[in-house]
C-alpha cells in the first residue's frame, strides 16, 4: 500500500524556488508545519480533524482541501457549504477547485434551490453562484447536460431582487462558459439578451461584469451601449473602473481578443 503523502509535500512537490520564496507559499507552510506538529499530517486526517478545529483553522482547513486536489475531501465540503454559513464562499470555491461529478451535481442542486425558495437565503445565492461558475473542469459537463443547467444563470442575473455579488459572479459565468459555444442555441440567445440588459444594471459591480461578458461573448450587439459606458459610465468596483472594462470589451469584440492593455490593471489604457 502507497505512503499517504504529507499536506506540505502536496503543496510543495514540483514548484520551482521562486513560487517557494513567495510570502504567501511561506505563511501556508508555516501554517501545514503547525498542522503537521498536531498530527494532522494528510488530507484523511485533516478532514477528520476538522470539527475540532478553531474557526480560523478551519476556514484555512477547507482552502487546504480545495488546493490539495483530493476528491476525497468533496462530501466533507458539501457539509461545510450546507452547515456553516460564514464558510459557504470558501467552501464553494474549494469545491469548484475540486470538481468531479458529486461536486458538479450538488452545485446544479443548490443553485437550483437556491432560486426557487420562497425567500432566497442571500448567503446561499452567492455560495450557489460561485459554486457553479468557479468549477472549469465541469464547464464540459455543464454544457453537456440536457437539463441545460446553465440557464440557471440566466435566471440568476436578471432577478433585481437577489444580492449583486451572485448576479455579477452569474455575468461573468455566462461569458466564460458560453463565449466559444453555438450562437444558434437557445442557451446563447438567452444569455446574450440578459448581459444586454445588464449593462444598464443600476449596480456597478454587475455592469462592470455584464460588459466582460459582452466582450467574452463578442457580442456585436452591445457595441453601442458599451461604447456610452466606456466614454460616460463613473462606476467602480473592487475589480476596477466599470468604464474601463466596457473598452476593453468593445476591442474584444472588435478585434477577437482582450487587448494587451487590459492585461495589466495598472494600465488605464
């Protein structure tokens, strides 16, 4: 029977020094050689030691999980997503690091829930959201799936009422999934008439997101509203100036690709 490989030899094996040098890779080895000195040595028994650990190592815990590329960790996940609340953004994201079929169809189920309720449980739409979109190595399967799933984020991001964060993450969703696929599709039709419509979402971060999917699906339709925006729109976001994201789109869609300039958020232009 094959050793069990350590958290840190996981983390470590195969990178070259510099990303070893790094602040951050530093701090998290630390970090593991902490867990290492508890006996929490790899991925079986950090997922059996993590109800006993402290909030914040835990939240450290389920990010370890989701990097360690162990599908053995995705039922432990799928229980912090459901039970803890204040953790359901890091779980989502180590769950969509993970994939795999269990990941995949509890991301379709919870989105799906999620948009039913009678009153949507705000924390859960955004936990679904980014469930869903942030899963790549299921973007095949997503689109695969004759119940069409990905419409779901069609729903999300035209429903006003549900928080911003779930309809701007469902934006960038529908570019990145859909920008290379048949514009013929129904799905297509539908996405790219909801991202139409959220350029002139009232929120910036949703707008900022609408116009990258615009570019990402080369969507000529929208080249006038994203040229208003990029001369007039004054919004901001954490990712940056909305009026800069709709010029960049424009030249994606003008050009088939993002421009150099967008590659460097320190560029303005």
């Amino acid at each position: 029977m094959r050793r069990e490989r350590t958290l840190l030899s996981r983390y470590l094996d195969g990178r070259d020094a510099a990303f070893r040098k790094s602040p951050f890779v530093r701090a998290t080895a630390r970090r593991l050689r902490a867990l290492h000195a508890r006996g929490i040595r790899t991925v079986p028994a950090l997922i059996a030691a993590y109800p006993r650990l402290a909030r914040r190592t835990q939240a450290f815990a389920v990010w370890v999980l989701g990097v360690m590329g162990d599908r053995r960790a995705v039922p432990l996940l799928v229980r912090v997503f459901r039970e803890q609340p204040t953790l359901r953004g890091e779980a989502g994201t180590a769950l969509g690091l993970l994939g795999g079929r269990r990941a995949y169809a509890f991301a379709v189920r919870t989105l799906r829930a999620a948009l039913a309720a009678e009153e949507a449980d705000e924390r859960l739409v955004v936990g679904a959201a980014i469930l869903l979109v942030h899963m790549p190595s299921e973007h095949d399967r997503l689109l695969a799936d004759p119940g069409e799933p990905v419409l779901l984020l069609r729903d999300l991001l035209v429903r006003g009422d549900l928080p911003s964060l779930a309809r701007g993450q469902a934006a960038s969703g529908l570019g990145h999934i859909l920008g290379d696929t048949d514009r013929r599709r129904r799905r297509w039709r539908a996405a790219a008439r909801a991202v139409l419509d959220a350029l002139s979402d009232g929120d910036p971060y949703v707008r900022h997101e609408a116009a990258h999917a615009a570019g990402d699906l080369r969507l000529a339709a929208a080249r006038a509203r994203l040229s208003a925006m990029a001369r007039n729109d004054p919004g901001k976001c954490g990712l940056g100036l909305v009026a800069r994201e709709a010029k960049g789109a424009l030249f994606a869609i003008e050009h088939g690709d993002w421009p150099a300039w967008w590659w460097d958020p320190g560029e303005p232009d």
